[in-house]
C-alpha cells in the first residue's frame, strides 16, 4: 500500500548536531501514536462555549468525555493491522486519550514509518535517536493517526528553575527568602489544605526522596502530604543526586504544591524528556480515572519554535481535552526573558505555556515587610540572572478573553495582540527573593517560573476544595473579573514593559487568592 508524508512530521537536523552512526536495527524502542477524536464537530461545540465563559459551559466526567470523543473502535482496529503487519505489538491503547503506544524494533518502524533512524551528538544536548523529514502513513491511517511521536528521542524540554547564586557583598543586592506557606500568606489565599484534591506534577526526569518530603514539611510544621509517583513510558522517580538538575525541578514542584494544599494528594508523573515522553505524560494525567487530577502543574518547555507542528498540536489537543474535563492546567512561562533564551535576536514565548488551553504562570520580583508585600516589579535579574518569559505567540491566534489587549515594549510603544499573549497571571520568581526549598539534603534557595505554577496549583486546589467542584478551565472567567490580581506596572522582560491591566511580563498579575476564588 502507498505511503503518502504526515503533515507537520517534517523533522530536521538540530542544529549543531552531527550523524554518528545508524541506530542498531534490532533494538527495541516505543512509540506513541495519538489519534483522531470522534464527534469532532459536538467537540468543537462544547470547547466554544468553554472558551467564551458561556452560563451553560459545562466540563465533562472523564467518562462521558471518553464515551463521546474517544477514539472510534474502527480506527483502532485499523491501527492494530498496520502494527501486526509490521511486526509490532500494541503495549497500550486509550481510546479515551486517544493514544495508542507502540513497541517493535527500529527495523521494523523504520520500515513502517519509511524513516531512516540515525544516532546524532549535540554538544549541548547529548546523543539522541533522530530523524530527518517526515512519517510516511498509509492512507488507510491518514485522518486517523494524527502524530508519530518517539521515533526521535531528542529532549524536547528544559525545566524553568534557577538555583540562587552563593551571595557575595559586591553584589550589594537586597536578597530575601519565603517559604511556600509565607508566599501563600502575602498573597491571601482562601483558608483551606485541598482536602480531597489531587495535583498532577509533570517531571522528564529525576527524582524525589521521601526522607526529604519528610524532613521539609516537617520544618515547615506543614502535614506531609500524600505523594504518589506514576511511572510513564519507562520513567521512574529516580533521583540522580544533582540538585542543580532535573531533582530541584521535582522536589521545588511537590515542596511548593505540597506546602500550599498538604491536604490533596501530588501524583507525579515521572517520563522521559522527549516530545513522546512529554505529551503522554500530561495525557496520562488529563485522563487518569485512578487519581483523578483537578490541576495539573507543568513547569518544562521550550520555545515553539522547537517543536514539529506534529507534536505541537498533538499536545494542544491533550490540553483543550483537560479544559473539556475541567482540569486546571498551570505552566511556568520560561526564565530567559522575551526571548525565551533562542538567541536569534527575535522574540520568542515558551510551550506548552502558549497554548491557549493553559493557565500561563510568568514571574516576579517580591520585597515584603511582616505581612504584606511592599513592592513587586517583573522578574529581570539581568542577561545572567533570568527573567520572566512573556510575549506573542506565532503559533496559536488570540483566544476570545485576550480580543482588545495590546502589548506594551519596552519604551512604551503599545501594539494590538497579534497571537495569544504570554503569561496569564505571575507570582514571586525572582531567586533573589526566592523560594526555600530542600533539593537532595540540601536546604536552598530556588527561584523561576516554575516556582510559579505549583503555587497557583495549591491555590486552585484550595479554591476546588472550598467549592467542592472543579474551577476547571479558568482563563475566561479571570480575564472579566476586575482586579483580582495584584497589577504589576514596574519593569520589563527585555522586549515588553509591564503596564497597567494585562502586559506580555506578568499578564493580570500575582494572586490575590481570596478575590480569585470569589470570581471563580
């Protein structure tokens, strides 16, 4: 049967990379196939509503999702010929995350797939699988299968945490800490631990050690949270004793969570940092009928431009099915500024931040006296020091709830919002005035947008608790409250400059938690 390109597969060389050698076509590898949903038109019906915060919009059960736009038992069956035909085995199939996961030799999905699998170096990124061009499918699979995800197993991600620099007097810069508890207080949240919740953390990588979880909220004088680890394709908690790594994003993510709402359970899922690993992860946590996440924290991602447009919009898909649910996906929206660190002298925003399905978490700079905040500016430690990603998205188009916002650049010039804008909200992300957090042992200071978006999850999993139901897909109900954020008009990411109501630094602003849950 003919094979014809899928579109958006197209994949080429990372730049800097070099062929060293062909993959051993023996070895056996996974890979992710996401495919179509069914109903799609009463899909788009229903994600309208929910995007223009009409009265009737409604989430769905997990189960009435999977019972109406899973996918379509034909298309399975379609799918599990074409991988018997090319000797490969289905390890797992979810018609209700549209997903289905392959496993096979490289001979047998470079002969599926007509790819040509290659071992590449990077001098940044390491060795990876990869691939040049794009999937070829039979047309049987085209309008079914909708992404190829993992044959290249490049890391996709970077995690947005930055570790405070040992302080040296030449700096003469003024440095504070907060614990978790502290920042919640500053900002009012509603009282409340999250009884009953769970929040879903995303991790490619590392690992947590229970001693540490233990001896944390024990200092905090905070209950130790329930936390569970759910393994995806192949990723475990592993811690790898390197703070500095993948380890600080996973204990700053569970500490901060767990500190803010100790009553809901954290599940972290734990997978590899490729694109496949990546979208499955957050996929599996969308639609986990087991521990049933009410939001989601994501604190890894990269300039859009780094993604296949496969890949991208399989991923969005993942996200409009957790607003579908009333999941409450928060993202850190990046550390390196307006140019979200691609050095090609543009301005860039981060994903999965700029989906519009998301709740996008940029970062500030927090100085307090006793209890109250004294000033907060936008997160700018300077070229070294990191500053909060922000700006237009040139992949997705402006959402409903951001029509009429402009953005303001640095100088003051105000343009109309030509793309979905970056961040929706902030909160304290500076390390100069950081976040005290116990990495592998190690009490330290940890600042980041990352910090960002498990706070906002402890919030919305307080506000949950309180209301005994979902807030779910907030971004149209926060944009008409009036003045539920703390407005930032201080500062700049580089390129944009805050400014009063929504700016591309710090969106809306920090919380205001108990306002937030009276307009939620």
């Amino acid at each position: 049967m003919a094979k014809h390109p899928l579109a958006g597969s197209e994949r080429a060389v990372a730049e800097g990379s070099k062929v060293v050698g062909h993959c051993d076509p023996a070895e056996v590898i996974e890979v992710v196939l996401m495919l179509h949903r069914q109903n799609e038109p009463a899909f788009r019906a229903l994600m309208q509503k929910l995007e223009t915060g009409a009265p009737d919009a409604k989430p769905l059960s997990r189960e009435e999702f999977a019972k109406r736009f899973g996918t379509p038992v034909d298309d399975l069956a379609k799918v599990q010929a074409f991988a018997a035909q090319h000797g490969l085995s289905i390890v797992r199939s979810d018609p209700a995350a549209c997903t289905v996961v392959l496993k096979g030799t490289i001979a047998g999905f470079q002969k599926a797939f007509d790819v040509e699998l290659q071992h590449y170096e990077h001098h940044t990124i390491g060795s990876y699988r990869g691939r040049t061009g794009p999937v070829n499918l039979p047309d049987d699979l085209h309008g079914v299968v909708t992404a190829v995800l993992g044959l290249d197993n490049r890391p996709q991600a970077r995690p947005h945490f930055r570790i405070r620099p040992p302080f040296r007097p030449a700096q003469a810069r003024e440095t504070a800490s907060f614990t978790p508890t502290q920042l919640a207080a500053l900002y009012d949240f509603p009282e409340g631990d999250g009884a009953g919740q769970c929040i879903g953390v995303i991790e490619l990588g590392g690992g947590y050690r229970s001693a540490d979880l233990q001896q944390y909220f024990s200092s905090l004088g905070v209950p130790m949270p329930k936390v569970v680890a759910v393994g995806v394709d192949q990723g475990t908690n592993r811690p790898t004793g390197d703070a500095g790594g993948p380890d600080g994003e996973v204990a700053l993510d569970i500490e901060i969570a767990g500190a803010v709402a100790p009553g809901a359970t954290i599940a972290v899922y734990f997978t590899q940092n490729s694109d496949a690993g990546f979208v499955d992860a957050v996929s599996r946590a969308v639609h986990d009928t087991t521990h049933k996440p009410s939001v989601i924290a994501i604190s890894w991602g990269a300039p859009e431009t780094s993604w296949t447009a496969q890949s991208l919009q399989a991923f969005n898909n993942v996200l409009q099915a957790a607003a579908a649910v009333g999941v409450t996906v928060c993202v850190a929206s990046g550390d390196s500024g307006s140019s979200d660190g691609v050095g090609d002298g543009a301005d860039h925003v981060d994903f999965p931040a700029s989906s519009p399905y998301v709740l996008a978490c940029g970062g500030t700079s927090v100085h307090a006296s006793g209890q109250s905040v004294t000033s907060e500016t936008v997160w700018n430690d300077g070229p070294s020091g990191g500053a909060g990603g922000g700006g237009v998205s040139g992949a997705f188009p402006v959402p409903v709830w951001q029509e009429g916002l402009s953005v303001t650049r640095t100088g003051g010039s105000k343009v109309a919002l030509s793309g979905r804008g970056v961040p929706d909200v902030a909160g304290d992300a500076s390390p100069a005035t950081g976040y005290e957090v116990l990495v592998d042992g190690t009490q330290t200071v940890v600042g980041g947008t990352s910090a960002v978006a498990p706070l906002w999850a402890g919030l919305i999993a307080r506000i949950n608790a309180a209301k005994g139901q979902p807030a779910g897909f907030i971004n149209p109900r926060l944009y008409k409250a009036q003045g539920v954020c703390n407005d930032i008009t201080q500062g700049n990411n580089g390129s944009f400059e805050a400014a009063p109501g929504w700016d591309a630094c710090t969106g809306l602003g920090s919380p205001n938690g108990q306002k937030i849950a009276a307009a939620l």
